[in-house]
C-alpha cells in the first residue's frame, strides 16, 4: 500500500509542473457538482471523498456548484477538472467556450457517474466524456471485468470485481476510448449495452485527457477502498501531462 501511495504522489506531480504554472503552488483541482436535473444524494459523499484523496496525496481541492468559476482565469489554476454526478445543461455558451480552451490547453477531466447525464444537447462535450446516459435498472449487484489492469485506476482491482451499485446503459458511445472496465450483462437484470457494455475508460483528447467511470451512486460507494483507489488513480492519469 505504502507503495502504491508513493507511485500515486509520484505521478500526481511529476507532469503537473511541465504543463502548469504550479512550480510555486500546489496542485490543484476543481470539483464541480451543479445539477440541473437529478440530483444524487451522494454528491457530498463524493466531495469528500475527493477532498481526502487530496489530502492523503497532497494537493488542494476545491469544490463549487457555480458554473462561474468555468471562465480562462479561474479554470487555468486547476490540473484537473472533475464532474462529480453533474447532469442537465450546466453551462452557457461562454462557459462552454472556456472549458474547451481549458481542455485544449493541457487541461484534465474526470466525469463521475452521472457526468454522463450532463449537456445532451454539446456533441464536443459527449466527445469529452465519452458516452451519454440513457437510462437504468434499479441498482443491484453485478460483476465488472477489468480489461485493462495495467492502468494506474484499475492495477489494484480483481479481474471480476462484485460490487452494488446503480448501472447505467448508453448511447452516443465514442469509438476512441481506452475501455478500462466492462460490465457482464449476464450478472444483473436491465442492461441494454448487451456484448460490449463499457463502465469506465480514459482518453486523450484535443490536447487534454479524460476519464470516466460510471461507479459512484451510492453514498457507500465513496467508502469502498477499492473504488477509492480507482478514484485516485484517475486524478493521477488526469493531471500526469508528460
């Protein structure tokens, strides 16, 4: 474990400093979690959840619901941006143009859960996140296979991984994504993905990187080591700008 934790700091800040002004200032993310649609009541367990990722691994992590802070100052302090369960149309047509350059220069993201929910009507930002939402069965237990466990978000994980949780189904799938983790259909009742049904993945994209992972439902899912782990590994691949 102390191990893993090592590699982790190690990543989190070894491309940082290459592509942000952060050599005199922590890393720093921003997470972001307006709804404008459902909203979850795991959010505030997601928020600290990330808050004590930021603490275990050193860097500052800083939280809003307003879609103000997407402008070219406030978002070029931060390494990584994360949607945490946002969903609906969350930003206006300035806000949208910020987030593009931010990702366009270097800028990372992280989508949680219902990210996926979130500006169905912006093509660029169902290229960003990778998928949209369409809709779920009642939450249940399933079985993940890990596909890739070469990952830094998924090196830690079993191969089959048996977890509850609340399983979303797609549309609008986009054809460049490093698929980490899929989910067998066979294993609950209500997916609609059938063969290939993904749950998590990264990319890089116009000159940013992204990840997505569909877990985080359920306030216990923020208690979970695992997905804890997950977590971290994500906001390491967002923010290691090599």
């Amino acid at each position: 474990m102390k191990q893993f934790k090592c590699m982790l700091i190690c990543l989190l800040f070894a491309g940082s400093f290459l592509s942000f002004d952060t050599a005199k200032k922590p890393l720093r993310i921003l997470v972001f979690s307006l709804t404008k649609a459902f909203h979850h009541s795991s959010i505030p367990a997601g928020v600290a959840a990330l808050q004590k990722i930021g603490k275990d691994n050193g860097f500052e992590v800083d939280t809003t619901t307003d879609a103000t802070f997407f402008n070219e100052k406030q978002l070029k302090k931060y390494a990584a941006v994360v949607f945490m369960s946002t969903t609906g149309d969350i930003l206006n047509d300035q806000q949208q143009i910020a987030f593009q350059g931010y990702i366009h220069n270097g800028g990372g993201f992280v989508g949680i859960h219902a990210a996926t929910d979130t500006e169905h009507d912006w093509p660029w930002y169902n290229q960003l996140v990778g998928a949209y939402f369409k809709k779920h069965p009642k939450p249940q237990e399933a079985i993940l296979n890990v596909i890739d466990g070469t990952h830094i978000s998924t090196m830690h994980l079993p191969k089959e991984w048996k977890r509850f949780d609340e399983w979303y189904n797609f549309v609008s799938i986009q054809p460049d994504l490093h698929v980490l983790i899929t989910i067998d259909e066979k294993s609950y009742t209500g997916g609609m993905n059938v063969d290939f049904h993904p749950m998590s993945w990264y990319h890089d994209f116009e000159g940013g990187r992204a990840f997505y992972t569909e877990f985080g439902h359920t306030d216990a899912s923020f208690l979970e080591p695992l997905f804890i782990q997950h977590l971290t590994g994500a906001i390491a691949y967002a923010v290691n700008k090599k």
